[in-house]
C-alpha cells in the first residue's frame, strides 16, 4: 500500500498542511498530514487559483480527510507579495507568510537547491510549527490592503531620488572624463555648450547630445519628484481622518524631525505594526547586536541590518541631525559622554547606538504623549514648506 494511504499516520483532528514555492511560471505544491507521512508534491502554473483548489481536494481525497478538513498553508514572503495571502484566507485556508531569512539551510559549503526540497523544507516547519514549536520560524506581519497602498509614495520618491542622483553622477563622470568639471543646475546646457576640453576643442557631439538627453530624463525626474512632495504636504496639511497622519504631526513637532523621517517612520513601522517591546522595534529597523561566541571566541559582529533598510538608513541620518538641532535632549548628552573623546570610528560605532535609542524614544513618545527628555518642540505647521525647486535648480 502506498505510504499515503496508510491511516495510522494520520492524527485524530487531521489537518491537511500545504506549502508553496512560489515561481514565476510554476507553483510547486506540497502536501502531508504528519511529520513522518511522505508528502505529496505537485506542480500547476503560477497564478492558477482554481488549479490550486481541484489540488487541495485531490490531497484530501489522497489522505482520507474529509472535505472540510482545515487546511493550513504557508509560502516565503518574496516577489508576489500578499495578494496570495488574501486569496487563501478568503478561501478559508489559514496561511503564514514566512520570512525567508529565518528558514534553517544546510551549513554544508555546497547545498542542494531544488522548488522541490524548498518546498519539502517548508512543509516539515510548517508542521513543527503548528504543533506548538514557536522558533520553527519567524512569520510576517501581512499588512492590510490599505496599509500596503500607504507606503507606495514614499516608496516612489525614495526611488526617484535615487535615479536622479544616478543621473547626476553619469553627467558628471562623463564630464571628469575629458577634464571639465561643472554645476549639473537649469543652466546646464548653455554651459555645455561653453564647455572646452583641455585643448580648448568642444566635445564632441555625440557625447553632447548624449549629456543633453541624459539631463532632458533628469529634468523629467525632478518634475515628478516635485509633485510628489506636494502631494505629501498636502495630505500632511489637510487630512484630518488619517491616523498615521496625526501620529507624523506629533513628530514633526520635534526639531531635527523632518517630513521623510515622520512619513516613513509611520508608513513602515508606527502605523500599523504590532510593537510589544523595545527588542522587536530595533529588529524591525535591524539594529540589533550580533555577538558571536564560540569556545574561546567571542566578540561582535556588529549590527544585523536584518530590517527596514529604509528606516535603518533614515534613523542614521536623524541621529546626525539630533546631535546638531537636539543639543540639550538627554540622548545628545549620552552621546556626548560616551563617544564624544573618542576617534571618529568611536563616534560612527556611537551614532548606530543613538539610532537605536531615538527609534525606541520615538515609539515611547508617540504612545505616551511624552516628547524625549529635554527635547525641543516647535509648530508641525512650520515644516510643511514644499519648495518647487528642484535640487538642480537650488544648486543654481
């Protein structure tokens, strides 16, 4: 008889676990009922929801489960984010989403990877799990459609910064590699066409003309880049029923607290995130120590920089900005008096550790009220300047 007929292994409430490797033209399916039962593999197209369905009923018939046996599954967060999520809820299936970092490998230097053996692996965590075993794995939090819509512009205007500053240093490159060095600002093309090479010859033309459409696509960027801003500050100014919105408002009244810390702060981690201590906010921004002890060894790894990359980033940054504009907060003090006589990679060491304690200050004051000891407020009002520059045109 084959092994997934045999009912012994088969527990008193069965439940049918289902894990799925997600691909971009092929979903793998796997499929058991117990740690010990081999499990049933099976492969549709991606995407293919009613395909997914007629498979979890062929599964059930396979290991004598009734049709309405409970179904759990689980899938690695990744690519196809979290519409598969909703749609397995709405079908009544519980899901976990997994967070791929926290899956156990082979420690072996040259390991086999296959759709099949993930999804194998998934499956066996997928069981150890729902019987009780709460390292098996860490699980994401799935936003709600909403909350996922929220962090789209940020998002966009990071993206569109970073392209615009690639556009910027391609000019510029280009430039230093015929010896001419000049402002990329509005003015850029009356400049290019008085620039002289060390010989005193004009660049040549195809190299112009290449500048010339590489600024036209920047100028495109800073046009976009300037309507978003405004779209922030209008939603910042005039929304009245948005709660991520008051929660950026009441940091902003903290100097050194700008619009892109508050929008990203509340859209990434405030808004909607389930904080219970100060551990898992410094694992969400990846600012958590990684020792490494091993016999005789030991020392430290430095930060994990599992998290948010984008508010890791941003915190580092206000951290700089807290010393300056924040001289007499208890933060800037600690600082002071901690890394202030040391070198300067003392100093780099210190500011991460600042980042951390801000973020935790941050969180404490907006569920408390309570700004940071000895911090400075001022009108939230105050920073909703949107300047209609764009950075070339300021650097004019």
């Amino acid at each position: 008889m084959n092994a997934t007929h045999e009912s012994h292994s088969i527990p008193a409430k069965a439940v049918l676990y289902m894990a799925l490797e997600l691909g971009e033209r092929k979903w793998k399916l796997g499929f058991t009922v117990a740690p010990a039962q081999p499990p049933r593999l099976r492969e549709i197209a991606a995407r293919d929801l009613i395909a997914l369905a007629v498979e979890i009923r062929l599964a059930k018939q396979r290991f004598g489960l009734p049709e309405d046996a409970t179904v759990a599954s689980c899938y690695e967060a990744g690519r196809d984010g979290f519409w598969v999520h909703r749609a397995l809820l709405a079908r009544g299936i519980d899901n976990r989403v997994v967070d791929s970092s926290s899956i156990e490998v082979n420690r072996r230097k040259r390991r086999a990877k296959t759709d099949r053996l993930d999804a194998e692996q998934l499956l066996k965590l997928l069981v150890r799990s729902q019987n009780g075993e709460r390292r098996a794995w860490s699980e994401v939090r799935v936003p709600s459609e909403d909350e996922e819509n929220a962090r789209q512009l940020h998002r966009e205007l990071q993206q569109l910064k970073e392209e615009q500053t690639a556009h910027t240093n391609r000019i510029k490159g280009l430039l230093t590699s015929y010896g001419i060095s000049m402002a990329v600002d509005r003015r850029f093309p009356q400049r290019l066409e008085a620039a002289r090479t060390w010989n005193g010859q004009r660049l040549p033309e195809d190299l112009s003309q290449r500048l010339l459409r590489e600024f036209a696509r920047m100028q495109q960027l800073n046009g976009q880049i300037r309507h978003l801003e405004r779209e922030r500050v209008r939603r910042l100014r005039d929304e009245e029923q948005d709660q991520g919105i008051q929660q950026m408002r009441q940091l902003l009244r903290l100097r050194a607290i700008g619009p892109n810390m508050a929008w990203l702060a509340v859209r990434e981690v405030f808004g909607w995130r389930q904080i219970n201590n100060r551990r898992q906010l410094a694992s969400l921004a990846g600012l958590t120590p990684t020792p490494y002890a091993s016999g005789g060894e030991s020392r430290d790894q430095g930060i994990s920089k599992a998290g948010n990359r984008r508010l890791r980033a941003l915190l580092i940054e206000i951290a700089w900005r807290w010393l300056l504009y924040q001289p007499g907060s208890a933060l800037s003090q600690w600082f002071w008096q901690r890394f202030g006589h040391g070198s300067k990679r003392l100093r780099r060491i210190g500011i991460v550790a600042l980042a951390r304690k801000l973020l935790v200050a941050l969180w404490k004051y907006l569920r408390s009220g309570l700004p940071p000891e000895g911090a400075e407020l001022v009108d939230w009002r105050g920073k909703l300047r949107c300047d209609t520059l764009s950075l070339t045109e300021r650097a004019a």
